[in-house]
C-alpha cells in the first residue's frame, strides 16, 4: 500500500462543495490531498483526530495585515490563505516580488489599488513601492484632488491603465475603497468595471457613501454598485456588508438578493462583530452631519492606541489635524445591550451565499506604526481590531456552535468555498481550495468545537483565538497540537492566472 506523508484519523471531515459529512481518515502527499476514506494504509505521520472537526483552510478575502504577525495570529482564527482586496495593492508587481521574499505563513494575494492610480494621475504623486496602499490613503496631508475631484476624460484613461498594469502584473481584481475618494464619478468608475469585465476579474468594493440619509445614503450607493454590474457586465463584490450599511442592513440585503436573482454578479461579505475601524482622517468622519446620516455620535470613534473616545466634533477636528493615520474604532452598532442591532448584524452575517470576511487591520505599535517583526506572542503594546484575531472562530463558535444559526457544513462553506468561488474565475488556483476532496491543496484545518473560542477583546486585541488544534498550509504544519511552528513559512503567492 501507498506511505502517505500524512493521514489524519478518525475526524469529523467536511468537504463543503460536496457536502461530505462524515467520520473518515484523510491522506496527504506532498501538498495535495490524496485520499479520504477509512482503512487508507500507512503514513509517515498519523493525527488523530477523533472529536475534531477537519475542514478546508479558510480564505480571507479581506485582510489588511500581509505580514508574518498578522499571518500567524490568522492561522489561530482557521486562515491558511489571506489576501488584500477591498484596497489593493501598487504597484502590485513590486508587491509580489518583495512578499516572495519575506516569510510569509499563509498563502496571499492581493488586487490592484484603483485609488492608488488615482493619487498618481490626478494629485501626480510619486507611489512609493513599499508603502501599503491602505497606509497611503490615510494621510490627509498631500494633495488631496485624488479624493475629491473627478476625473477628465484624458485623467480616467490613465487611470484605467494604471489599474489594467495591475492586473497584467497579477493582481486578482481590483480594490475600491470608493468611501474614501467620493469625488470620482459615474464616468471614471464605469470605465473601470468595463476593464474588469474585459479581464474577468472581480472588483473590491467599499461603497462610495455611508449614510442612513439620503440623498447620498448607502442604500443609494448599492443601488449604483448593482447599476454597475447590470450595465458593464462586471462582477461586483460588495465588500463588509454590515459596517457600509450601518442602520440599513435589511433594505441592501434585500437589493443585494433581488440582483443576484435577476442574474448579476453581485457578491458580499460581512465580519461578526458590530464595530468596524479605519483612520482618523476618513473623509466621512469630517461631515458636519455625521452624527445624524450615520446614527452615531462622536463618542462612538475610539482611538485604537489609547482607547480614548472621541468628545465632540471639535475634538475630531483637531486629532484629525494633527494625527490622520492613527486608527480608530468605529462601534456603529451595539450588539450586546441593542436586540435590534444584533438581529441587523445577523442579516448580514447570515446573508445566503456571502463569505465572512474580516476586513483584518495591521498590527501596530504604540506610536501607531505598523509592525512587522517576528516576536511570539505579540507584546501587549500590539494593536490592531479583534478581527485581527478571532473573525472566523467567533463566527463558527457564536453562530453555529451556540447558537445553531447555521449548520456547521453551511459554516465552514462561507469561511472557505464561498470566497474560493468569488475569486476562481480569476485565478483557477482556487478551484482546489476551499475544498476538503481527492485532488485539493492541503491547506486544511483541524479544529476542536469543544474549545473554539474567539479571545481578543477591544481591551486586548492581541490574543489569538482557540481551538485550531492543527492548521497545515500547503501540506506543511504551521500550528501543531494547539502550538504554533515558530520555523516554518509555507505560504505561497497566488497571482491572476495561477492554476
């Protein structure tokens, strides 16, 4: 008989494309799957895995981090490929080649920054190649036309060919946080979603307004996402659903679901939780009636280094002034005292057919810089968002676990197939993960439903969650009997085209 490298024993194995549920052993060689079934011979290496459940390795189609730190405190929360797409990356070419060269755990990818191309045509400045473009857009400093002003027709052409440069470069769609430049128009972004649907790939978005009033409410900007995928043929992936919709959830669920079944490639997202975080500097924070289109006050703005909360508009004013880049957390819904709230983040985490996301944030210091050293655990100064770290087990332990919200094969389908899907019409590679079958990557979780539990809290964002008692990446192990592998860095690019 066949010696695998590796058979993990007696499991509870879910493939969620199939609906395979049952008892088996799963063989692997190399990084692939090679067998499921009982009796399947020998290995190098036996896990047994009675009272676990086996599943395909999650894949965050939204993570901000893309660093060694944020991969491994992901691979606690079930992520074995993260990948930057809500805002992308530029240049992406530059991006790919500087990531093979750095350890990276899981495998990643990223789309190319639409908003980036637009700092460069329209304010002319100089993209810096290591500077993260999420870190770009949060300085209010420089010239500030590529967030306000809309394109010529001369600018929109360069641009879109920024943007296509990206994508022949290996980006896996294109990122648009459109929030955070809303002086770009119908024409430019028209223009942009006829290059996607010319080169088959998704775009990333983060909807242009985020209002509960209109005009210019977040139901309007769905409605104007939806327009676009019916009249470019673009396939629009509407990025964190919950936070971009605050206090309407229910109604862009609604138009969301009546576009799918009119036929539109319309897709979604959404994290479990009920506060989301960006920069101080946010154009939507500055609106004089934030308060009354958003339904939040200003104290609802908590600054993530100090956990201080804002006052007032003065004081928003002046901290933006002087310290724009600095992260915030905005707690747009109160989850555990409002009933209401929690049943609106249920419409979007339970929305049929969405993936869950967690729109991760980098790990910083204290001084608010990013951090990408190699210390385990993660010093208590360390901050980012608990979505950082406990996204997908909070998910799976609070709905579906506690709460039976959703079956387990279900759950395990919108953490790993579902944004499979979403990107493998880009990059075939995905057509062998988020799947737990002959022929599959080994990107494969092990997790105990007895012990999973997300930890990190807003007090300390920097606890990994539990219960993944073994995580392998690529065949290769990178948490081992609940202890991650400080040595090894299996992880992989995975590039437009990759098959």
């Amino acid at each position: 008989m066949q010696m695998f490298d590796l058979i993990i024993a007696g499991g509870r194995v879910i493939d969620p494309e199939t609906k395979f549920d049952a008892i088996a052993d799963v063989a692997i060689s190399g990084d692939k799957v090679v067998a499921i079934g009982a009796n399947l011979g020998e290995a190098k290496r036996t896990i047994l895995a009675e009272g676990l459940v086996v599943a395909p390795g999650f894949i965050d189609l939204h993570a901000h981090g893309q660093s060694l730190p944020a991969d491994r405190m992901q691979a606690f929360d079930g992520v074995t490929t993260t990948l930057e797409l809500e805002v992308g990356i530029f240049p992406v070419g530059d991006w790919y080649r500087q990531q093979e060269a750095s350890p990276r755990l899981l495998n990643y990818g990223a789309a190319t920054a639409w908003v980036m191309a637009r700092k460069a045509v329209i304010s002319g400045l100089e993209i810096p190649e290591a500077e993260p473009a999420l870190t770009a857009i949060s300085r209010i400093s420089d010239d500030a036309r590529w967030q306000h002003d809309s394109a010529t027709e001369a600018q929109a052409k360069d641009i879109v060919a920024l943007t296509r440069r990206g994508i022949e470069e290996g980006a896996l769609g294109i990122g648009i946080p459109y929030a955070y430049a809303p002086g770009a128009g119908a024409k430019e972004m028209s223009l942009i979603c006829d290059l996607a649907a010319e080169m088959d790939v998704p775009t990333y978005t983060h909807v242009a307004q985020m209002s509960n009033i209109d005009p210019k409410s977040s139901v309007e900007a769905y409605v104007n996402l939806i327009g676009m995928a019916g009249a470019t043929g673009a396939h629009m992936h509407i990025c964190h659903l919950n936070s971009t919709s605050l206090q309407d959830i229910e109604r862009s669920a609604q138009l969301i679901a009546k576009a799918q079944a009119n036929g539109l490639k319309v897709t979604t997202e959404a994290y479990p939780y009920g506060t989301g975080s960006t920069f101080l500097g946010a154009t939507f924070f500055a609106d004089p009636a934030f308060p009354d289109r958003t339904g939040s006050g200003y104290n609802d703005i908590e600054l993530v280094s100090s956990q201080y909360r804002l006052s007032g508009k003065d004081e928003l004013m002046e901290r933006r002034d002087a310290e724009a880049s600095s992260l915030v957390l905005w707690h747009f819904l109160d989850t555990e005292n409002n009933d209401r709230h929690a049943q609106l983040l249920d419409v979007s985490v339970l929305f049929p057919g969405a993936a869950i996301a967690s729109d991760a944030m980098p790990w910083s210091n204290a001084d608010g810089s990013l951090y990408h050293g190699d210390q385990w655990p993660l010093a208590d100064d360390k901050t980012a968002h608990p979505r950082s770290s406990g996204t997908f087990t909070r998910f799976l332990k609070r709905w579906c676990i506690d709460r039976g919200a959703v079956d387990m094969v279900e759950a395990i389908a919108k953490c790993s197939l579902i944004p499979a899907q979403i990107v493998e019409s880009t990059a075939p590679a995905f057509k062998r993960k988020g799947r737990l079958q002959v022929g599959a990557d080994a990107d494969i979780v092990v997790f105990d439903p007895a012990t999973l539990e997300d930890k990190a809290t807003f007090a300390e964002m920097n606890r990994p969650s539990d219960g993944m008692v073994h995580v392998l990446v690529n065949g290769a192990a990178v948490i081992a009997d609940r202890e991650l592998l400080l040595d090894v860095t299996p992880g992989k690019a995975i590039r437009r085209g990759d098959k």
